[in-house]
C-alpha cells in the first residue's frame, strides 16, 4: 500500500436505545446501509454504560423505556464527563429538549428528515448513495 493513498476514517460510532423491535430493525438497517457503527440496546438503564464503553459520535433514545425512561438515561449521560458532550437525539420535541436533549426526531420517523438531522449531529455531509 502506498504511503500516498487516503486513509479512510473510520465510520461513526451511533447508540441505538429503542425497545420498539421494528423502529430498532428500521435504524440499525437505515445507518449500517448508509456506513454508520451501530450499537443497540432496549435499556435505558445500559446506556450510560455502553455510551462509556462504546464512546458513541451520537445517541438516539427513545424517551419512553420499559426500565427507566429516556429522559432519566439523558439526565445521566449529560452529568457523566465522559458523556456529557455527546449528543443525544430523543423523540418528543419538548420533552427531549427540556431533557437536555440536544435535537429531537419526530415519530413516525420520515427517512428524509431522519439522516439530515444525523449526519447534521455527525457534522458530515449527506451521505452518497
């Protein structure tokens, strides 16, 4: 391999916490066809855990979670430092934002709007395809 080819940089990192099966099996194959690590769990009480182990670029949570609820996993992420400047993308605007939450998906999620508002947290371009 040439000293002078481009490295590639390795793919974003995104936390998955949803309990819903089928919203799950619609993001994870949404972001791993458009390039993106994916991490999931359907436990509001793992992700602080997952978000230290993992080092996740991006959260998206569901505010409501059978075990805790999604707005108690971001008061936790948001007052960890090691978490706390990841951002995290809930589902209801006002609740999600009052949260600490730093942007909101409306459900049900338009595919669209969904990867703009992602690779907008990600800080890269719309994703080719």
């Amino acid at each position: 391999m040439s000293s002078k080819e481009p490295q590639r940089s390795a793919p974003k990192r995104i936390l998955i916490v949803e309990d819903n099966e089928l919203n799950m099996k619609l993001l994870n194959d949404v972001l791993e066809a458009y390039g993106y690590d994916v991490i999931k769990t359907a436990s509001g009480a793992a992700v602080l855990e997952l978000a230290r182990q993992h080092g996740p670029d991006l959260i998206l949570i569901d505010i409501q979670l059978p075990d805790i609820s999604g707005l108690e996993a971001v008061r936790q992420l948001k007052g960890h430092a090691q978490t706390k400047a990841i951002p995290v993308i809930a589902g209801d605007e006002r609740r999600a934002l009052d949260s600490g939450c730093d942007g909101y998906i409306a459900k049900p999620i338009m595919l669209r709007e969904f990867l703009l508002t992602v690779e907008d947290f990600l800080g890269r371009g719309p994703a080719k395809g």
